[in-house]
C-alpha cells in the first residue's frame, strides 16, 4: 500500500478555509441533516435504513442515503474537494457489497467519486459521455475495517488557453496523496441530480456503501496537501499516514535556550525537532550539537548540515541580517518518483509510481563524500551522496553556498530493471512565512506579484516554458529580503512549477520528467544544469535583475549578450504601433489614411485570416496562399505597410484538405504526440493532433511550407502557438527520441525548425519577421516579436520586459472598453511594447478622437524613446508619494479578466548614463502628485518635456529625485535625467524632434472628425426606427436581409434628426443583440461627439448573452439630463463584435 | 499557334545563335513557374490553375484577374480558382516555348477543408511562345458520372483593385470555342471601364458575396453541359497587347 509505505513529513500549521458543506451526522433530526457549511441552501436527506451513534452514520450497503437537498445547481465544472471519513463493513445478508464497491460522492449521471473493489475512482461525464476515468490502483485492502479519511480534489487548471485547459483530479487517503490524473480539453457537465453521500441512486446498490460514514465535506477550491492533512489529524476515526510536525514546548524552549547555543544552532535544532524520523533525533543533537551540526558560515547567512549515522542534510539556512530561518524543518532539496513497470494481461507495459523525499525519507541513506570545503573565494563546497539498496536508488547533489546564494547540481540513477526514474523535483524547497507584507513573484504573463501568499494560500501550478510560465524562477520575499529560486536550464525543457502557499510556509518545486529509452529499463536523471536559491533583498525587480544575470551565466542560446538586437529586421525594432486589418480583397484606403495621420509606416495586425477566409481552416498545414493574396499584400508593401500571415506550428488539423484524407493519417497522424499512452488531441475549431517537432517529417514540412509562403514576398510569419501551448512529453519511440525527452520540444524541435530556416533565409539575403503567440523566454533569437495579449492579471509586473527587453519585441494588447484602451496602451509604451493593435475603425471613428490623438501621442513618444527600449534597461519604477486613484477595467477574458491601475502610470529606463521617466494619465481627469525616482549620478540634470507645456529643466543633487507634477487628461510626460555635465546631445535631439510630434496632436486638425452630421427630416423619437435605416452608418455592417447591425467595429450610427418632442424623454431604448457573451458599450451623444455631447452609457455586461445573434432584447441608456425638442442622435458602440443592434426609441 | 513555319524557323535560329534562356524557369524558393516570352511575363502560381501575374517586358503590370470559370450542380458551384492543390506537368520548355497543363477540380467554397467536385476533372493547357503576347489555352473537362452542370468557361474576373490602380487599360482577349460550346468566336477589348465584349455589351457587376471585384461575363455566359456528355473541350486565346503596356506606364 503506497499510503502505508509513505514516510512523509507534514506540516500542520495551517488553517483550511471553511467548507461549503459539512455535514455532522450528529445533528441528524427527523433525518435531516444541517449544514454546518458555508452555504445554508445545502441540507443533507438521510434514507433508507440507517442506524446513527453520535457522528457516526451506520448504513446498509443497500438501502441507506445521503442526499444533499438543493444541490441541483451543484455544478462539478468548477474546482472543488470533497472528503468522507468512511470504514467499510461486511454486513450479514450483503451479497452485492462483497465487490468492495462503495460510492463517496455522486452527483448520479454526472460525476462518481468512490471506491472501486481496491481502486480508488472517480469519472464524469463529458458531453453526455462518461469520459474522464481516472483510476488509482492498490489504494484499498479488500479485508480492511478501518477508518480512513478519503479525499478527492477537482482542479480546472484553465488559462484561457486552447492548448491548456484540463481537469485534474487528485486522490488521497488518510492525508497522503494516491494519484494524480489530468484529463485534457475537458469540463465535466453540469447536470441537474441531487449530491448524493454513500450512494449512487443511478448505479444501485451494488454501489452503495457498506459500513460507517462520518464528517462528510466540500469545500470550493482546491485544498492543498498540508489543509487535507490539518483536517485529518483534527478528526479521531482515522489514523493520519503521514507522520506529525513537532513543535517544542516551553520547557523545551528553555532547555534550547539554557545551550547557549548560536542562533543557526538553535534554528536548526527546532527544524530537526519537526522532523520526526528515526535517524534524527533532535534531543541527542541538543545535547551535543557540535557533534551532529556544522555551520557553513557564508556572513550574510550560514547553513547548518546535520550529520548523524549515514543521513546527512541542510537542515537550517539562517538570514543573520533579518535573524530568521528561512526553511522550514521538514524541507528537502530534491524529491524522486520512482516508476515501477510490470507487465499487464494485454503485453502492455503498465507502471505504478513511488514517492521519495531527499534527507527525510528513512529508506534512503545519505553521506557527505568529504567535509566541506571553502575556496579562496569563500565560497563551500560539499557533495551528498543518497543511496537506497531497497529502492535501487543511487544519487548525488554537489552544493556551492557563499552566504547568499546556494547553487546545486544533482544526478540520480535507477538501478534495476523494471524501475525508471519518473520524476524528480529539483530543486525543491519548503520555506518559512516571512513577515506580514510577504509576495510571491512568479513568471505569469509578464510577472504577477501574488501578496501575502501563504495566507491566500496561492497555488501557482504550471508547466514551463509556455505563456502563463514564461520564465524558469519564482522568488517569495518581504520587506527584509527573501529567496530567489531558479533553474539555469539553457535548453528550455519542459518543468511543472508547483509553488504552493499555505500558512506558516510556502513550498516551492520545479519537476522534472525523466527521460527513458525504454518501459522498465534503468534510467539517469542528468539535466547537466544547475538550480539555485538565493537569499536576496529587494522586491520583484531585484528578483528579476538576478534571474537576468543568470540567463547570461548559463548561456541559453536564446541569450542576445549586446544590445541593441542585430538579428531582427530594423522596421519591427523600429516599429511604433500596430493597426488591425481584415482582408476583404479591396484596397485599405483607410490604413493609408491612417499611415498619412499617424506619420508613421506600421506593421499591420491580423493578416492571418487573410489567406484562408474559412472558419478554422488557418490550423491547416495543407493551406496554401491565393494569388489575390499575395497581390494585395504587395499593395500594401508599396505603401510602406508591413504584413505577417498566420500559420499554426504546433496542431495539424484532423479536417483534411477538402475532407479527404489526403495528409492527415497518411502523414500527419505519425507526428502525433502520444503521452502515457494517450495521443494527444486538441480541439482548436476543429479536432488537432499535437505535433511531436522533434520528428523528421515536421521538420521538413514545416520547413517547406514556411520557407515557400514567407518567399512570396511576405514580411514574415506569425507562427502561432509556440509560446503557448507546450507540447506535453511523447513517447513515440518511432519519432526517434527517447521516451519523454526532454529536448524534443525546443533544442530539437522548433529551435532547430527555426535556425535552419533563419539559415535559409540568410543564403537568400532575405530577413522575415518571426512572432509567436504569447511571451516565453527561449526564442528570444530565433523569433522577433511575441504577442503577449493574455497579459491581463492583477498585480502584473514587468517582469519579462525587465529581462528580456529589446531582445525581443512585444506587440497586441487587449481592451474591452476605451478607457481600458488608454490603460493597456500606457502599459505597452512603458514596457518597451509597440502600441496597438488598434481596429482601424477603432481609430477612425469620430467620437475617438481623443483616442486617436493619443495613440499618436504614444506612438511618436515610442519612436523617441527607441534606444532606451531597444538598447538600455528598464530601471526600478517611480514612486508616488500621494494618494492617486486606482482604477480597475475589463480588459478581456484571459487572467483576471480586470486590472486595476494607477491613473498615473509611470516607468523608468535607462539608456547609457539617462535615465528616463514616463508619466502617463489615462483618464479624463487631472492629476497632480509627487514622483520619486533614482537618479543616475549623484548631481544630474533632469529635462522635463511635457506635451502641453514648455520643457523645463532643474539640477538636483541628490541619489532621488522627488519631483512635483500635474498631469492633464490623456497627456505624458517625460522626465530626462543625466549627469550634469553629460548632456547626450544626440540623444535629447532625438527626442526633442520626435516630441514635436507628439506636441502637434494638440494641436493639429483632426482629418477625421465629423461635423456635418446628417440633417432629415425629424423621426418621431418615441417611435423611434431601425438602426440600419441610420442616415450615417459606420464601422458596421447594415444587414438589411436580417434586418439588423452586424460585425460591429468601433461602429458609429447616426439615425438623423430626431423630434424628442416637446415633454422631456429620460431614456432611449435599443435592442441589442448578443449571440456570444463579450462585453461592451454603448455611448449616446445628442449634435456632435465631443464630451459635453455625452448624453448617456451604458455597459454591456460581459456575461450578458441572447439565444442568438439575431434574439434581441432590450436595453435602456439613462440620458444625464432629460432630452426634448430636435437633436441629431448619434449612437458610438467601441468595441469589436461584442452586439447586434436593431431599433431603437426614446421614452 | 498561329506562328508562321518562318517565324519558327527564325526564332529558332536566334536560339541556335544566342543561347537564349528556356521561357520557362522553375523558382523553387515559391515554387511557382516564371514564364518570359520577351513581350508576356506571368506566373504559374504553386497549385493555382492559371497563370497570374500578367507583365510586359519592360515590367509594366497588366491589371490583375482570375478565371472565374465555374460548375454548377445542384445550385451548389465550384470554382476553378478555389483549387489551391493543381499539379503541373511542364509538356515543353526550352528557347522557343513553353507548354504547361494544370490539372485539378473545381472546388465548392474558399476553404482547402472543402471538397472538389470530384466528379469533373480539369485539365488546361496553356503554351506560350517566344516573342508573343498571346496564351493558348487549351481546355479538357471529363466527367466521371452523368450529371448535368451548368458551366461558365473562361470567364474572367477582374480585381476591383487594379482598375484603381491603373486607370484605363488597352487588353484584348480573343475567345474561340469549340462545337460542344456556343460558337462565337469573339474579340474582347477594353480600353476603359466601358467594357465591350466585340459588339456586344458585357455584364459589369460586381458579385455579391465578394463585393470587391468585378465581374466581366463574356459571350459564353451559362452553358448546360449535358449528362450524356463525357468530355468538354474548347480552346481559348489570350492576347495581350502591347499598347497596354504604354497606357500602364
């Protein structure tokens, strides 16, 4: 039994949320029972024959249920865990039970979770279909009358990721885990039947529970490991398979005390007391410490190694500047899973897995191969070597400590047949809670800050390198300081990121899959790369400087040593904005206009759809351009605008060519991933197979069919989803590598796909343009430009922009609404991303205005700041020393869907010895406030250029500026700092010449304003019309067949004149439409779109949705003022494809 | 061909005397054919089941069209230039000419996921010659099953863009069809967005679910292919004139 074999150590110094149900079979009354839950609609219906002793429930086996009233709308689509304290019982008479079938939960026709004779399984239906079976062998006895404390977790990992989305289900048992499985692309249905305990009212009896149940739970969310095990031990009935954290007492407290003992001594004694393990017993250590410990003395901070009878481990690191530990007792710096393999009935080779942890775990002996030693540096270095003759497990880490950084490698071997290493954490960590103002950092999107982790209990649970884990290190620290912990992986591989904040600690893990030739054969885990901790002070922007320079050390060939970049084409470094276009065979009149206003060529956005206008057809390999297309984008080059198509280098559509099976089985189908067995598959519109890139024949497809369209006279490629999607381990051993393999993803896959192709292109004297969806580190060289916009999380940071910036470019930001627009904008011009991309209507409309003008603003304020973006550093940001609001907006439905940001948004860089700051207002309002920065030399010059005023300049001596300013709406400021006498003369007249530019938009007449909005004959307002028969119809379609506006663009309808009539109208009515929920709005302005024009608004919300497109409902916008007499009524929608509209009316 | 037995002769003496290139040249980067008889340049586009790109010598651009011939059966059409996968089979290509069949279907919708009319093979034929503005065109349809269609044939469709771009354009297109088609022999000529079709007026509209081009309907128009009809042939001549090319300049 894996649960009695598990030796494992928990903390208990947590506190579980409450559940939502809890149900105390004690307080049973006329058989129903209360919920002690969070939710009071639950109560739990007892029937059928059932007996109760206190909390105990004593059901038949047949007839006795649980049902939980009000649980229809239970829906088993979210995250969830649920729990039962349970002991079976052979019951005379009970024939049906001898199968050892006992129902926990049901939720019947949906969802089971339950026993299955000696398996723990659980199964839900997809679509109407039972279809996420996971089953953990050898987790019950069939003679076992014990009580046993049964959990499951239901966990949606979900990030707005059509290549990511699966449902995990986790089982464990008496508080240790028995098996984790992930089902892909699925979410259980929802489903009307009522929750169901100890029973399966659709299986029948064979499924009902036999014995005793007690303390049922549910809690939303998914509970972490030490929350399951802190309920475990609260409850009596079970015995915990894990052993129990110890903490001192007071007398014991004293006597630790009473040593005299140097602070790192005494922590560390207190760690080993936790651990209770037999090889360490922290009394006899206590008693004579020097025997047992030896203190690495690094100054800043020490480690304590504790060395007794062949088990050797760090068992304290000690920050003397900030006197704490930083580790928590039970942590190990490496963890294996070991698989064993046997062969089943069918020749198949099956495999169960085990669980070791490094220093603690009792079956693995550990030893020191020679004391510390110190190097002239004063840097030590020691080696541990594990063995385990039982397991046939033989490994070895090589430490390097120097006080603040401990650096590591480690390499394990199997040593039997039938065994693999299937795993190994490494490094792997479990640290104290720092103090109250604690964050976790971690590479999310462009970096989140998660606050106060351990009391959120944050889980950050992902697989690197993809979009939502861009970066190989997370880092957990507070005001005193706190630890960095990395990998230093120059090839990418793939790695889960597990970093798991409970109270009292945070435990953090980078797992590794371990590659093997073959099912049972010994394997080695050797990644030849180095992990890291490393005690830091600082926040996440020290975090990041520190994760930079390692990038450096372990020379990633993704790596750019010099700035600024030379592999990349000048005009998408140099590029400032981008705009949107969809092809539709004419000529884009209105992106030459918009070339012509801006004053600036730009990269166009969305060209993807142009070459296949099918839904779904883009996943295709077998698409091929049309001479049209290229034609029309060569009309676009001569104007100057820049184009890159879409392609897919990651899924290979089933859909064949014209639905034959013309390359899909006979080609296609053999690069499919297949993972544990399962080929991988992804709906992306239409059912995809995952491509295995390591293998020839993606290779040089992919080669010629990117090598062939981007000659035809195309700027580059967008090659979607290589950022975003990660393909998960195959073990095709006919795609010649090894099963699981590590570098078949990057160093063998793309990487290599995408240097010959680069290598290509050389020869020919040709450059492309290279993006991908999504930011991740590792094509930083062999790709120019990411599109990061599922950037959306509250509390981001720019992590990725500070280490990565002007190696790579960043363009595509989302925005549901226009005030989200200026915010989303801002954030792009202060982490070095090109702005946009903007709907050309978007730009073109005439309420935006103001919009306009800022994107210009922002565009020529990029192009003046180019060197700092494409060949300096982001420097630590600004500070505001006063209040200023906060403001939070939709930005779209990836991450968090809102952000909140400042009204001022603000970012320094560096460019040689300037430091420039960026102040930006993104609202309708004024601010003042007080910015305080670095200053770059200790007596500088500081210019500040204003879009609305004259530059002006101070000289401060001082290491901080703090600067007063006042900020009108939508307009920036720069702040330019140097050395006093180090004016760079070139540089300012760069800047002074592009900020012209952004000066002139104040001023400058506005070629798309609309004044002469049109005059006709008056519409009786309370009548009212259809809005397709507007006299002025832009930025939509005019539907007269469906009798409706469709593929609303920044749309602006303009019904003419209307009679309100002479009695004051509070309100106008409009039918709207929305077939998908988006989200949006709509602006009425009454004579002219400027700001005192604004008579009303009103949200769309973002779960609003009608049957379909064309099943109106209706909406009212509350004018500010009552409206009466003759108006021209103008409708604005901003925003993309988010409603249809019909008619509209006053009242 | 209408090329003189002395104009053959004479041309092939000058490639006897110069060296002179294939008219043919295969680009592997695009994998389209480059054609070059010295007055017609145009392209073979990979797939595509006709030559695009129409220049003269000197580089100046012919407006740019597609054929827009086309099927119909059942009220379902497919088009010729929805084939996106035609194969080519280069017959001749050397100094003097070059001869190139495309072969594919005619394909239902815009997508490469969509079927082609399996049912009818296309096979065009096109041969070019040294020193020559005109492509013969040589088409053969063969049918599997008896099925009646309706077809348009060497229809022509011209993108609204080039119309824009190049104002009025001198092009002349010269028609000539075989007995299992209307026989018309006719003379297309164009010197202005007042398109005439010989003597008669053609159809300028611009087609519905692609707003953006506009349609040049020829003499042909919609013909019944009948069910007990097996194989179409028919044969057409493009003539590009050289005056275009002083209009486009």
């Amino acid at each position: 039994m894996r649960s009695i074999l598990a030796f494992i150590v928990a903390s208990i110094f947590c506190i579980a949320a409450e559940p939502l149900m809890r149900f105390d079979f004690s307080k049973a009354e006329n058989g129903r029972v209360p919920n002690l839950g969070t939710d009071s609609q639950y109560a739990a219906q007892i029937q059928g024959k059932v007996e109760t002793s206190g909390e105990i429930l004593k059901m038949d086996g047949r007839t006795s249920k649980v049902i939980v009233e009000g649980t229809e709308d239970f829906d088993v689509s979210k995250n969830y865990t649920f729990m039962l304290l349970y002991r079976r019982e052979d019951l005379p008479g009970n024939d049906d039970t001898n199968v050892l079938m006992d129902s926990f939960f049901a939720k019947p026709g949906v969802f089971v979770m339950s026993k299955y004779k000696n398996t723990f399984y659980a199964n839900g239906k997809v679509d109407g279909k039972w279809a996420v079976d996971a089953r953990a062998p050898d987790v019950f006895k069939q003679d076992d009358a014990e009580w046993h404390h049964v959990a499951m977790s239901l966990e949606y990992r979900l990030n707005w990721n059509d290549a990511e989305e699966w449902v995990e289900y986790v089982f464990y048992k008496d508080g240790v885990s028995c098996g984790k499985y992930q089902f892909k692309n699925v979410r259980l249905d929802k489903g009307k039947s009522l929750l169901e305990i100890g029973f399966n009212s659709v299986m029948g009896p064979p499924w009902s529970l036999g014995g005793e149940i007690a303390d049922a739970r549910v809690y939303e969310g998914v509970l972490s490991l030490a929350e399951i095990r802190e309920i475990v031990l609260a409850q009596k009935l079970a015995k915990p398979a894990f052993t129990v954290e110890y903490k001192l007492t007071e007398d014991e407290e004293r006597q630790l005390s009473a040593k005299g003992l140097a602070p790192e001594i005494q922590s560390a004694i207190r760690n080993l007391a936790i651990v209770v393990t037999p090889h360490y017993d922290w009394r006899a250590i206590m008693a004579d410490a020097p025997k047992a410990l030896q203190v690495l003395d690094g100054g800043e901070s020490c480690l304590v190694l504790v060395n007794v009878d062949g088990h050797v481990g760090i068992c304290s690191w000690y920050d003397r500047k900030a006197k704490r530990e930083l580790l928590k007792g039970n942590n190990a710096f490496v963890n294996w899973t070991l698989e064993h393999w046997k062969k089943a009935g069918d020749g198949t080779m099956k495999s169960s897995h085990l669980e070791l942890f490094e220093a603690i775990d009792g079956r693995v002996s550990s030893r020191l191969e020679e004391p510390p030693k110190r190097d002239a540096s004063g840097k030590w270095h020691f080696d541990i070597q594990y063995d385990s003759d039982s397991l046939a497990l033989s490994a070895r880490s090589s430490f390097a400590f120097d006080g603040k950084r401990l650096e590591f490698t480690h390499k394990a071997a199997s040593l039997k047949a039938g065994q693999t290493l299937h795993s190994v954490l490494y490094p792997k960590c479990s640290l104290r809670q720092l103090g109250e103002n604690d964050a976790l950092v971690v590479p999310e999107g462009s970096g989140v800050v998660y606050e106060n982790p351990c009391v959120n209990n944050v889980r950050y649970a992902t697989y690197y390198p993809r979009s939502v884990c861009s970066m190989q290190f997370c880092s957990y620290y507070d005001q005193a300081g706190g630890v960095y912990i990395a990998t230093q992986d120059p090839w990418a591989r793939r790695k889960e990121m597990l970093f798991i904040g409970a109270p009292g600690r945070l435990d953090g893990s980078i797992a590794w899959r371990v590659p093997y030739d073959n099912p049972g054969q010994p394997n080695e885990f050797d990644t030849s790369t180095s992990a890291v901790l490393e005690l830091f002070r600082g926040d996440w922007y020290d975090a990041g400087l520190i994760y930079k320079a390692d990038v450096a050390a372990m020379k990633a060939d993704w790596w750019i040593p010099k700035l600024p970049k030379t592999t990349s084409r000048k005009d998408i470094m140099g590029n400032c904005i981008w705009v949107n276009a969809n092809y539709s065979g004419k000529i884009p009149d209105e992106l030459f206009a918009l070339k012509d206003y801006l004053g600036q060529n730009f990269y166009v956005g969305d060209v993807w759809y142009w070459w296949e206008q099918g839904i779904g057809t883009h996943l295709s390999p077998t698409m091929r351009a049309t001479p049209e297309w290229i034609e029309y984008v060569k009309v676009l080059k001569e104007h100057g605008l820049c184009t890159m198509p879409y392609m897919d280098g990651r899924l290979w559509a089933e859909k064949d060519r014209r639905g034959e099976d013309w390359m899909y089985s006979k080609f296609g189908h053999r690069m499919n991933i297949v993972s544990d067995g399962k080929p991988v598959r992804e709906m992306y519109k239409n059912p995809c197979d995952t491509l295995c890139p390591a293998t020839p024949e993606y290779q040089e497809h992919f080669f010629e069919f990117i090598r062939t369209i981007t000659m035809q006279g195309l700027n580059g490629l967008y090659i979607d989803q290589l950022g975003a999607g990660l393909p998960p381990p195959c073990h095709v051993a006919s795609h010649g590598h090894r099963y699981a393999e590590w570098f078949s993803s990057y160093r063998d896959g793309y990487a290599k796909l995408l240097r010959r192709l680069r290598d290509y292109w050389s020869s020919q004297g040709k450059e492309m343009v290279l993006s991908t969806e999504d930011a991740v580190e590792q094509f930083c060289t062999l790709l120019d430009i990411y599109q990061p916009y599922r950037w959306i999380h509250e509390n981001q940071v720019p992590l990725f922009p500070l280490v990565y910036s002007g190696r790579i470019q960043f363009y595509n930001r989302h925005a549901m609404t226009t005030g989200a627009r200026f915010q989303t904008t801002a954030e792009q011009l202060l982490n070095s991303e090109q702005p946009g991309i903007f709907m050309p209507t978007e730009l073109l409309a005439p309420p935006n205005h103001e919009l306009r003008r800022y994107a210009k603003r922002l565009a020529w304020t990029r192009h003046a700041l180019l060197d700092f973006f494409n060949a300096g550093q982001m420097a630590r940001q600004p500070v505001m020393l006063r209040e200023m609001p906060r403001i939070r907006r939709f930005w779209d439905k990836f991450g968090t869907h809102f952000v909140t940001k400042p009204q001022v948004q603000c970012a320094a860089w560096d460019y040689g010895e300037t430091r420039i700051v960026i102040l930006i207002n993104t609202e309708a309002t004024p601010h003042s406030n007080v910015v305080r920065f670095e200053l770059p030399s200790k007596q500088c010059k500081i210019e500040i250029l204003s879009c609305d005023a004259a530059t002006s300049s101070i000289t401060i001596i001082s290491d901080m500026a703090e600067l007063e300013f006042t900020l009108n709406p939508r307009m920036l400021m720069l702040m330019v700092a140097y050395p006093e006498s180090k004016r760079p003369q070139a540089l300012m007249a760069k800047i002074e010449e592009d900020f012209v530019k952004v000066r002139e938009t104040l001023s400058e007449p506005d070629p798309f304003v609309k004044h002469d909005w049109p005059d006709t004959e008056p519409i009786d307002a309370t009548k009212g019309a259809n809005f397709i028969d507007s006299a002025f119809i832009q930025g939509c379609r005019a539907s007269r067949e469906l009798g409706r506006i469709d593929f609303v663009s920044y749309a602006t309808l303009c019904p003419g004149t209307v009679d309100f009539g002479d009695s004051p109208k509070k309100e106008l009515v409009v039918e709207v439409a929305c077939g998908e929920p988006k989200g949006g709005e709509l602006k009425l302005f009454l004579d002219g779109v400027d700001a005192e024009n604004l008579y009303g608004e009103l949200e769309i919300d973002r779960n609003f949705k009608t049957a379909t497109w064309n099943a109106f409902e209706e909406r009212r916008i509350v004018f500010r003022k009552p409206v009466s007499g003759q108006h021209k009524l103008i409708l604005f929608v901003p925003g993309k494809g988010f409603c249809n509209l019909r008619s509209w009316r006053a009242e | 061909m209408k090329a003189t037995l002395g104009k053959h002769f004479f041309l092939l003496l000058l490639a006897c005397m110069s060296a002179l290139a294939d008219l043919g040249r295969y680009d592997s980067a695009t994998k389209h054919w480059e054609v070059d008889t010295g007055v017609l340049k145009c392209t073979f586009f990979q797939g595509c089941m006709f030559p695009v790109w129409f220049k003269s010598a000197d580089d100046a651009e012919f407006p740019f069209f597609v054929f827009a011939d086309s099927i119909v059966h059942d009220k379902m059409t497919a088009y010729l230039r929805e084939e996106r996968w035609a194969t080519f089979r280069v017959i001749e290509n050397n100094a003097l000419r070059f001869i190139i069949e495309c072969q594919g279907n005619f394909c239902y919708g815009k997508s490469p996921f969509n079927k082609p009319d399996d049912n009818v093979e296309a096979i065009y034929r096109y041969e070019l010659e040294r020193g020559s503005g005109e492509i013969d065109i040589t088409v053969l349809l063969r049918k599997k099953s008896g099925i009646t269609y309706d077809v348009e044939l060497c229809s022509l469709r011209w993108r609204y863009l080039p119309f824009e771009r190049y104002g009025k354009v001198e092009l002349k297109t010269a028609l000539r069809y075989n007995e299992d088609l209307k026989q018309e022999p006719a003379h297309l000529h164009h010197s202005s967005m007042d398109l005439r079709l010989g003597d008669h007026p053609v159809f300028l509209r611009r087609e519905p679910a692609e707003n953006t081009f506009l349609y040049l309907k020829d003499a042909i128009g919609q013909q019944k292919w009948s069910a007990d009809s097996t194989e179409l042939r028919f044969e057409t001549r493009l003539c590009f004139d050289k005056t275009a090319q002083e209009v486009n300049k």
